[in-house]
C-alpha cells in the first residue's frame, strides 16, 4: 500500500512538471491557435495516478496554465483561447473517467491479492494438512499442518508424489482417484491411512476437491486430511469395555445360574450319598457291594463338578491364609514335572523377592494345576510352558473387567507355544462347560473354576491367544498388606529352596 501511494504521488508530479514544461514552451514559441500538446500529455499522464480528485486538481493547474500563456500571447478572450481551455477542459475529464476505472482496478487487484494473503495464512495456520497435487499426483503444496502430521517438511514434499504418505495397498487407487478428479467430481470424505515419515500408520479423514484454472480447467486436486488415530483408539478402547463388560455380566448371570443349580443338586447329592453308605453297611452280597460301589464312586464325582461349579459361582467358602506365589509355582513345578511328558519343558520364572497375599492355598494350587493341564493339551507335539510370579504396578484400566483400582499386585503369569485360539473361541473359555477339547477328554469347568477362584479373592484373569503361537494367562491378586503379619509359615524356606534349584 505504501509503495503505490509513493508511486501514485510521483506520477501527480510528473504530469505537473509536464505541464509547466508545456507553459513554458508556449511562452517561449510565437502565438497558436492550438495549445501545445504537452500540457495535454500532461492530463493523460495524470490519469495513471489512479485518483479522479487528484486528476481534477491537476486540470485545474493545467487550465490556469493554458489561460495564462493564452494571455500573455495575447490571445484573451480569443476563440484560439476558448479552444484551448475546452481541450483542456475536456481532457480533464477523459482523464479523470480513466483515472477511476483505474482506481476500480487496483481496488480489484488489491483486494484479491490481501484475500489470496488471508487464504494463505489460514491454510498455513490450519491444524489440519492441506496438500494440493496436480493431476500426476506430484504435491505442489503443503501447508505446516501437513508437516506436524506427516513429519516431512515443505522443502522435502513439494515436487516428491503424494504416495510420499500413502500405505501400499492404498497407493494402487491413486490412478483412479486423480481420473475422478480430472472429470471435475470431489472423493468425498473418507476414514483412511497414512503414513508418516517414521513410518507410524496414521488414521486420518481425508477430502479431496478437484483445483480449476482461470479458464476453469481441472489442474489439480486439494486435499484436507485430519488425524484422528485418538478418536479411533479412544473408539476401540470403549469398544472393548463394552465387550469385556458385556462377559463379565454373562459370566456373572452364569455363576449365579450355576450356582443355584449347583447348591440344591449338591444337597440331593448329599442325600444320595448317606443312603448309599447306609446300603453299604447293610449288604454282604459281594455283586450289589460292587454296583453300590459304582454308584458312589460316580455320586462322588457328581459332587466334585458341583464344588467345581460353586467355586466358579463364588459360593464355596475359602481358608484365607497368606501364601508365597514363588513357593507355589515351585512346588506345582515339582508335581507335576515328571507327569506333564518329557516332550513339555516347564519353566519357572520367579520373583527375586517373596509375593506374598492373602489366598486359599489349595485353591492357589488349582489355578495353576489347571491352566498347565491344559497348556499341555495345548501342546500335542510338545513345547515349552512357562509359569511367572512377580509384583507388579497397575495402572487405572477402565477397559479390564473387573476392573482393579491402581496400586500394587502379584502377578501370576503362565504362557505357552501351544495351537492358540482364535479371538471368538477366547471370548468364551472362562463360561462353564465350554471346552475346546474333543468329548469324553473336558468337562469345561476347568477354567470356570480358575475364573471363580480369581475373582473371589478380589483380583481379574485375562488371556491372549493367537493361533499356531500360544496362549497367555495373566492373573492379578492383591499383595497382602505391609502390616499383615510377617511371612507365612515356611514361605521363606520354599523361596530358599526355589532359587537354590
């Protein structure tokens, strides 16, 4: 603006000058009927100027210019003067119509040169990336909010192809997307990815518009991406609260419904079992001993399961004592290293330090009976199954169900290279009854009875599974408190015992 005032300014003194130079050639010559056309050349340039009040003022000088050299010629009141102020006069006023045209004009220009600078600088403030191509698909803008998702600077982009941020799968449709574009026709607002310069995937929405010319050809195609991998975590995380909300709900609807069941057959059970022993006690006949027998044998059975599943409803009482985890990985190792077959190798990693909390010991025991038995059979071919105990700092995790406030837990952990399971058949391999083994081989409540004892003593089991990798149990219980007395009877000497093997 500065600059075409000074130009504007300069252009007025020039037609001025013009113009006195024109006066002084008219003094200097003999009389004429025409004003010389200096004066008049003086009026066009004025009109550059650009200002109509500005052009008036200087047809004014010219006009006193032109009637005082007509004057002193002695030509006042002549038709040569009239002639000349009417030129005057009338170039005056062509310059002035021209002047304003040109005011008009540089307004335009003016004004669409401060709205290219305002676009400018919202595209270069914008916190979205917004990348212009032209229609081969080489970037030829990149604004710095392109540069804070992607990581590549303006300097490194422009000129390189917009597959620079493309994953390979996706890069196969540009060609389709920029014939889309040459025909004038938008890619509408899509959920997609890209890549960073690191080479993190990035979920992004992206837009893209085609880019015409003055003449309104397509040259190009505008883009607006922006990221939204929070908002899709964020989205998956609450999905999967929804869904592990939704199975702990199941599998407590579950227990309760086992448990009920499980309550009144074990009293019928209880009954079945006073009068068999009475028929027992009665009978010397060695065929009916032998049925009754039998009959107990599978009534005692019955009664195991319905343990199992009242375990698993949280309705069998526990003997709460305070137990080491080290010492118990130690000595299920020791049971069952010899049974589990030579082509299974268990390994024990162990806590440098007693993890101590307050537990059923035999219940303890179940849990990693349990989950070794079936990493075994996890494991036809054989592999490795390896049992953790440590403490460790949990962190507030709204999607783990049941949810655990923040703090310090023992961590039991047991992880093998057996066939694995797909995500569907996980989802449901604590609900009693479900197996994945074949019949005749599985009642299903083996991990039921895991998950009842787990969550009874306050803490939560979770598994990772993939096919043909393995299978991971993780389980949290409470550390027993600093205040509770000291450790538990012999835990100490099983500790010794574990790291001196």
């Amino acid at each position: 603006m500065r600059e075409a005032h000074w130009r504007h300014a300069g252009v007025l003194a020039a037609a001025m000058l013009l113009i006195v130079a024109g006066g002084v050639v008219e003094l200097a010559t003999p009389p004429r009927a025409v004003m010389s056309g200096v004066v008049v050349l003086g009026l066009v340039l004025a009109a550059a100027s650009a200002r109509p009040l500005a052009v008036a003022a200087v047809g004014v000088f010219a006009a006193l210019v032109a009637w005082a050299t007509s004057s002193w010629q002695g030509l006042s009141g002549s038709v040569a003067q009239v002639t000349v102020l009417s030129v005057v006069a009338g170039t005056t006023l062509l310059s002035m119509a021209v002047a304003r045209r040109q005011q008009v004009l540089e307004g335009r220009g003016s004004g669409a040169a401060e709205n290219r600078s305002m676009l400018a600088a919202i595209v270069e403030s914008s916190e979205d990336a917004i990348i212009t191509t032209d229609l081969k698909g080489r970037i030829t803008t990149w604004n710095d909010g392109a540069t804070r998702l992607y990581g590549w600077t303006a300097q490194e982009a422009i000129g390189a192809n917009i597959t620079l941020v493309l994953p390979p799968e996706r890069a196969a449709g540009l060609a389709a997307a920029l014939a889309q574009l040459e025909e004038g026709r938008a890619v509408g607002l899509l959920e997609t990815q890209r890549i960073h310069k690191d080479g993190t995937v990035i979920d992004v929405t992206t837009s893209v518009s085609p880019v015409h010319d003055s003449d309104g050809t397509v040259v190009g195609g505008a883009g607006i991406e922006r990221d939204i991998t929070g908002r899709k975590r964020a989205e998956r995380e609450r999905r999967q609260i929804l869904e592990r909300s939704a199975r702990a709900e199941r599998l407590e609807s579950l227990g309760q419904l086992a448990g009920g069941i499980a309550h009144d057959f074990n009293n019928l059970l209880a009954i079945n079992l006073s009068y068999l022993e009475f028929a027992l006690e009665r009978t010397t006949d060695p065929e009916t001993i032998n049925d009754l027998g039998r009959a107990r044998a599978a009534t005692d059975r019955a009664r195991d399961l319905t343990r199992q599943l009242l375990l698993f409803a949280r309705k069998e009482p526990a003997n709460a004592e305070l137990i080491d985890l080290n010492s118990v990985i130690d000595e299920t190792r020791a049971l069952l290293q010899r049974s589990i077959g030579a082509h299974i190798e268990l390994v024990a990693h162990l806590a440098e330090e007693p993890v101590i909390i307050r537990a059923d010991r035999s219940r303890s025991e179940q849990i990693l009976l349990n989950l070794v038995i079936n990493a075994r059979d996890a494991m036809p071919d054989g592999g490795v199954i390896a049992m953790e105990a440590a403490p460790v700092d949990v962190a507030d995790e709204p999607a783990r169900q049941p949810s655990l406030p923040a703090g310090r837990y023992a961590r039991l952990r047991v992880a093998d290279t057996g066939t694995g399971m797909p995500p569907e058949v996980a989802a449901h391999i604590f609900e009693p009854f479900f197996t994945t083994k074949a019949k005749q081989h599985g009642t299903g409540l083996g991990l039921a009875t895991v998950y009842g004892i787990v969550t009874d003593a306050g803490g939560t089991i979770t598994v990772t599974s993939e096919p043909a990798v393995g299978t991971t149990f993780e389980i949290l219980l409470p550390l027993a408190p600093p205040d509770e007395p000291s450790s538990p009877s012999g835990a100490q000497t099983r500790h010794c015992q574990v790291r001196a093997s």
